[in-house]
C-alpha cells in the first residue's frame, strides 16, 4: 500500500462535504446582527435569516419533506427566495426548483411534473398563471402563497388570489428556529434543479450540486469582485442559475441582500444612493434602463459600483456612459449548465491607456476561466482538437470542471451528448485569442437571447405551425437596441392565406409567454438547401436588415 494512504484514508475530522449552507452559518457566526436582507421597510439581520432558513428547513420536514424531494418556487427577488436558497436544502436534502417568474402555464406544468415537486411556494403577484398550471399538470404538490406584506402600493397589476392551502408567513412561524438541518451526506448531491431552453421541445433539467454550488459562491467572490460586507442589488432574477449563485456568494463575505421585485430605474438609483448599493448584476437591458431614465428619476452614486454583466457584449457608447455615470462593468459569460458565469474578461490595467474604440474591443471578449473551472477552450466540435489561436478560426467553447453541472435530470441521453469526449459542450461557437481569451461569436444551438433570458426558437416555430395559415416557418434572432435579441419570424403562407403580421403574433400570444413572441414576422419563400432544409443563416442576415430597416 501506498505509504501516503496507509491509514490516512477520510474521516469526518478532516473531510467533510462542501455546501454553500455553511457560508451562512459562519456569516451568522460572525456577524449576527449585520444586516442580511433588506426588504422594503424589512430589515433582517443575519441571526434572523438563519433563525428563519432553519424555520423553513423545519417546516418542509414536518410535510414529510426530505433527500431527493423537489420543493418549486415561483417568487420574485423577495426574502422567501433567500430563505429558499439555504431553508431547502437544510431540509434533509431536499432540492430547490425556480421557476421562471415570466414562462407560461404550460411550461410551468412540464416542469412541476417532470421534477415531480412536492412543495410549492407562490408568490401572490404570480397566482394565476400557477392555477392555471396546476390544472393542466397531474401532479399535486403542496401549495404555499406567499403574501408580500411590501407588495408596492403602485404596482402594475393587484396581487392574485389565494391559491394555496398554507400561508407562507404561518407556515415558517410553525417550524423550529433551532432545527440543526442536515449538510448533505456527499457533497455531490442535487442542491438545485433549473430548467433552461433548448432547441427540441421541453426544457432540460440542469441539475447542480452542493460542491459546484460552494466553490462557484467562492468564485464569484473573487471575480465578481465582492469585498468585506457587499451590499448586493437584485436586479437579476435569483431564478436565473441562482441568481447566477450570487444567491450563496452575498454570505461568503457577510453582504446584505437588497430585495428588489421589478427593474425599475427609479428604485435602483434609490437603492443605491440610500442602502449604498456595491454590485448589481444583468444582461445589457438594465445597463439601457439606468442610462436612459429621465433625470428626475437618476441620483448621483456616492462611490463605484461594480456591474457584473452577461450574454451580449454592451456596445462601446454604452460602456463609455456607464463609465460616466459611475459604474465600473465587469463582463462574464457562462451558463445554466455552469452555474451561471464561469468564464470573466480580467482587465488589464495597461488597457486602460487604449482608446475607447480599442478598450471596447477587449471588453467584448468572454476572457478566461474562473479559478475552480479546470479548462475552458474553444475545439473543434468533430475532433475535439483546439483551433489555433488567432482569433479568427471558429470552434464550439468547451468547459471542465467542478463548475459543470452533474447533468440533465432524468435526461441520461441527453447528459451523455452534452458530456461526450470529456468536454460539456456548450453550443456556443468562438474563437480563442493568441493571449488565451475567447470570444463568443455565433450559437450554434439557435437560441435568442433576450434580456438576458434564452428562448428556443423551435418553441416559438412550434406555436406559429398552429396557426392555420402556415405553411412553414422559421424563427431566429433580430438584433434589438432595448433588449439585445428578438425573435424574428420568417413565415411561408398555404396558398390563397393572407393573415397579417399582428394576427400571427396574437395567435403566439395565445399559447407562449409574452416575451417568446416574434416582435417582427415576415412573410416570404424560406431559403432552403438542395434537401429540404431551411437556411437560417441567410434569414439571421435578413433578419439584421429587417431591425435596421
């Protein structure tokens, strides 16, 4: 036997599980009176968020809640979904499921029964679309409204009806504040369960553990750039990735959460001038919403605020007016897969000195692996071998590493293909730089990146094919200056139809959330292969001509 391992195996003094739960119990430690959450006129400190993530934990088991349980949430940035985010797991190993607050009733049923959920958490704002869920799913989970005593008197829409059988507020009151919770029993067990776009059909399951979900909460801390007690603005949802697991991170270093429910420009100046906001996070869009608020509604920022940014580059006005403004943009990339950004463009200090035009041309690239990511490289997707670095050759971005989910749930297929050759392989295409950076440059998956959410263009074919009148259609991304990307749809019409271009997208309305919808539909013979197959290459080029017509 090896000398290094003859009586030196693990044993619970010197091994334990890694779980970002811990970061809270220390914080808590610590700093038991710092502010955790601040929510309206709510102030918690970080001994009542631990009292209240041990209530939760205490609660779920008493419902019979335990190892391998999903427990779903449909909330906005609210103190539940911080709780959700410890509470959960503490609650013997159960699994946390957001769901997206914007997706449709029938996306929602796929996922309650493909997660088969047994505890259901409801924001109040989002009642509906739930009940209509409910009714189309078979499963039948135990249904919690969460009624936001800080619901905002100038809302946009009232709060929904009560769809539930407990109330959130007495049903974490009936649990235990001294309930020990239970670590996982392997460090790569499920901590949480996200549904991303594809392009065929339902969505997958990403499922991700305690061990990715510790080290990618250490990872954002360095290059997110969260120093001693951040104070932390939700304006990305916390249902994306985990609020890309800044949901865990904002503990590493004792921060306070600024809960926030809708990006509102108004709020977030506010937000930052009086609770002096650190870092904020969010796709291009909400970079536009601040610097194109009327002036009544900005205030200047008392000190540097770090904005951690993802999917499309910012264009170089806009990263020269938030410079302006006082905001210090930090461009990630990564996905669902990876636990939210895994890849970060480190800055050099000597780019500084480059001119605008040069200094945006280095903020655009995706840049390099985060510490706890093995490998990052852009292969050949046939070979697996790396294209040359010269910035000009495409290949598919390849990840490794303990930052890669643990697979598709209930998918082995699917995790197989997305695994094969011992790459996650991400759809993405870029090109690697001779100074080590990549650059994303196209997708090879089609999926429309808007406003920082994904949409799958097959979905979206999907529901223009129900309509009537058509006979073959094709979706793909149309640049758009608000939200990044937009679906544009190109339509061939079944001979002697004529719908118009608002009917079509009524009709999506009528079976796809919102925001999947085209903005634009234009009707036209499809380019197409010597097969059969439609080119969407060319319609991506039409595409850019019909957003810039």
């Amino acid at each position: 036997m090896d000398k290094y391992e003859d009586g030196l195996g693990r044993r619970a003094a010197n091994h334990q599980p890694m779980t970002p739960v811990s970061y809270l119990e220390r914080a808590t430690r610590t700093y038991p009176d710092h502010a955790a959450v601040i929510h309206g006129r709510i102030r918690t400190s970080y001994a009542d968020l631990w009292q209240d993530c041990r209530r939760l934990a205490s609660a779920l088991v008493g419902q019979g809640v335990g190892r391998g349980d999903t427990v779903t949430v449909m909330l906005s940035n609210t103190p539940p979904m911080v709780q959700a985010h410890y509470g959960v797991p503490m609650a013997n190993g159960a699994v946390l499921h957001s769901l997206n607050t914007r997706t449709d009733a029938a996306t929602i049923a796929f996922q309650l029964e493909h997660a088969e959920t047994r505890v259901l958490i409801v924001d109040r704002e989002f009642s509906g679309v739930i009940a209509q869920a409910l009714a189309l799913a078979q499963v039948r989970p135990l249904v919690i409204d969460f009624d936001d005593s800080e619901y905002p008197n100038d809302a946009p829409h009232p709060k929904g009806d009560r769809i539930g059988t407990l109330d959130y507020a007495e049903f974490l009151a009936s649990g235990d504040p001294e309930f020990p919770g239970a670590l996982p029993l392997d460090e790569w067990d499920a901590i949480a369960l996200n549904y991303t776009s594809g392009t065929t059909g339902n969505p997958k399951g990403v499922v991700c553990h305690h061990r990715g979900a510790a080290l990618m909460a250490l990872n954002n801390t360095i290059h997110g750039e969260l120093g001693k007690h951040p104070v932390y603005l939700w304006t990305l949802p916390m249902f994306h990735c985990n609020g890309w697991s800044f949901s865990w991170s904002v503990a590493v270093q004792a921060g306070t959460h600024i809960c926030l429910r809708w990006v509102r420009a108004e709020a977030i100046y506010a937000a930052i001038a009086d609770h002096g906001v650190t870092h904020l996070c969010g796709a291009p869009i909400v970079m536009s919403t601040l610097l194109n608020a009327p002036a009544a509604a900005k205030r200047a920022l008392p000190h540097k605020v770090t904005f951690n940014t993802a999917a499309a580059p910012p264009p170089e006005a806009v990263l020269q007016a938030m410079k302006e403004q006082g905001f210090h943009v930090n461009h990630l990339y990564g996905l669902t897969e990876t636990y939210g950004p895994t890849v970060g463009n480190e800055w050099h200090s000597a780019w500084d000195a480059l001119p605008p035009a040069d200094q945006a041309a280095h903020k655009a690239r995706q840049g390099i692996r985060y510490l706890s990511l093995s490998d990052l490289a852009v292969l050949d997707p046939e070979t697996l071998d790396p294209v040359p670095a010269d910035g000009e050759t495409l290949g598919e971005v390849m990840f490794r590493g303990n930052l890669v989910m643990k697979g598709y749930l209930k998918n082995p297929k699917a995790t197989d293909e997305a695994f094969a050759g011992g790459w996650f392989h991400s759809g993405d295409l870029g090109v690697m730089h001779p100074d080590g950076y990549v650059q994303l440059k196209d997708r090879s998956k089609d999926i429309i990146i808007s406003g920082g959410e994904n949409i799958s263009s097959i979905e979206v074919e999907d529901a223009i094919y129900r309509h009537p009148d058509v006979a073959l259609c094709a979706v793909v991304a149309m640049p758009d200056e608000k939200w990044g990307e937009r679906p544009c749809a190109f339509v061939e019409l079944r001979p002697g139809r004529a719908p118009t271009e608002a009917a079509i997208i009524a009709h999506c309305r009528a079976t796809i959330a919102p925001y999947k919808c085209p903005a634009r539909v234009v009707f036209t013979d499809l380019p197409k292969t010597s097969t059969g197959k439609i080119q969407k290459f060319v319609l991506r080029a039409r595409a850019a001509e019909v957003e810039a017509g």
